[in-house]
C-alpha cells in the first residue's frame, strides 16, 4: 500500500506530466474560483462536483496506462509510474 501511495505521489509531481506554466495557471484559477464563488449557496456542491470529475479522470488515465506503466494522452513519464 505504501508503495502505492509513494507511486502515485510521484507520478502527480512528475515535470513531466505538466508544464511548470500549466501548473501555475491551473493553481492560480482553482484558488482564484474558490476565492470568487466561497460563500455562494452552491459552493460545496461544486466542490464535490469538481472532486468527483478529478477522481474519474484520474482513474481513467490511470486505467489507460496500466498504472503508469504505458504511455497515453499525452502521459510519457513512465519512469515515474515504474517502482522505485
């Protein structure tokens, strides 16, 4: 299990998954949207949207590579996804 967690915590950290700007924008939207809409009556329900979208697509890649170990959609680190 603990080599799981560690795998996949490589893979998300991975500077080869997404560019450094990409990562930057995508934080900068997240937090700036939470920042906008924190308060509103349908915040949480977006949160959980949001998470559940996240979590599928995740699996879907993870899927699609076989656990990090195949190239797909634009994933090629597959030193990452190999066992340390």
């Amino acid at each position: 299990m603990l080599n799981t967690i560690k795998r996949e915590f490589r893979v998300a950290c991975s500077k080869r998954a997404q560019p450094v700007w990409f990562r930057v924008c995508k934080w900068v939207v997240l937090l700036g949207g939470a920042y906008a809409f924190y308060g509103s009556r349908y915040f949480w329900h977006w949160v959980a949207v949001l998470a559940a979208i996240g979590f599928f697509v995740h699996f879907l890649y993870r899927w699609q590579t076989r656990a990090w170990t195949r190239p797909w959609g634009g994933w090629n680190d597959l030193e990452a996804g190999r066992e340390p």
